[in-house]
C-alpha cells in the first residue's frame, strides 16, 4: 500500500525603493500532507547601491523545511 504526499508553496513579494535603497518584504506559504501542516515564513531582504557595480545585500527571516519522511517513521 502506497501512501500520497503533497506539498505545496507559493510566496508573495513587494519591492519598494528609497533612493539607491531597495527594502522587499516577503511571505512563503507551504503546506505538507505528511506533518498535516499549513504554515508561512516571512522574510526581508534589504539591497543598497554603493556604486554602479558594487551592491550591499542583506537579508533575515524565517526558512522552515518539513521533516524527511525517514524522522517520521
């Protein structure tokens, strides 16, 4: 007897800029039929322009992954 898993995500970004700042806010949504679990990681991500070339970047946030099927057995 096999068993199905599905997974699913999708994310959602917005871009906005202060001068050579550039500030993108973002949330991923997953699910996964084998935790039975629906959740969302938020993230930001921060960019600013130091010359034509050269970019800071900087970014922070939740990253989740679900469990293997092997922990859960």
């Amino acid at each position: 007897m096999s068993s199905k898993i599905v997974e699913f995500a999708s994310w959602a970004t917005y871009e906005h800029f202060f001068g050579d700042l550039l500030i993108s806010p973002s949330i991923r949504f997953f699910g996964n039929s084998t935790i039975g679990k629906d959740s969302y990681d938020p993230r930001l991500i921060a960019k600013y322009r130091l010359t034509d070339v050269d970019v800071l970047k900087f970014g922070v946030g939740q990253y989740s992954a679900a469990p293997s099927v092997e922990r859960l057995a």
